[in-house]
C-alpha cells in the first residue's frame, strides 16, 4: 500500500476526508496522490503535519516514518 493511503487508513480518514482536511475538492486528487501523482509542496506538508511523518517517507523514498 502506498505510504499517503496507509497513513490515511491508520488515521481512520477515507479519500473523501483527506481531501476536506486538504482543502480539495476531490477525493479524485487523493486517489491521483496515491496512485504516484504529483504532490505539491503545501499538500505535502500539509500532509506531513497530519500524519505526523516525514515527506520522504510520504514519497516513498525511505520506510521511517519520522525524521532523523
């Protein structure tokens, strides 16, 4: 499972919540995001604030959740 998608499931949120707590209109956004979709800077972070991860976990380029 993607890094975005499993921490959306562990935090208990569908697409659809994910994309209101982003500001986006559409759940379509976050299934392009955790599908490999581009995922601009201020989402990202947005995202890393959410669920308490790095970016480059979020990306897929290291497996630890927290920075080191």
């Amino acid at each position: 499972m993607n890094p975005i998608a499993s921490e959306r499931v562990r935090i208990g949120l569908s697409q659809e919540g994910l994309a209101s707590k982003l500001d986006l209109k559409s759940r379509a956004t976050i299934a392009a995001y955790e599908s490999g979709g581009e995922i601009p800077s201020s989402k990202l972070i947005a995202m890393t604030r959410l669920f308490h991860c790095s970016a480059d976990y979020l990306l897929g380029l290291t497996e630890n959740r927290t920075v080191a």
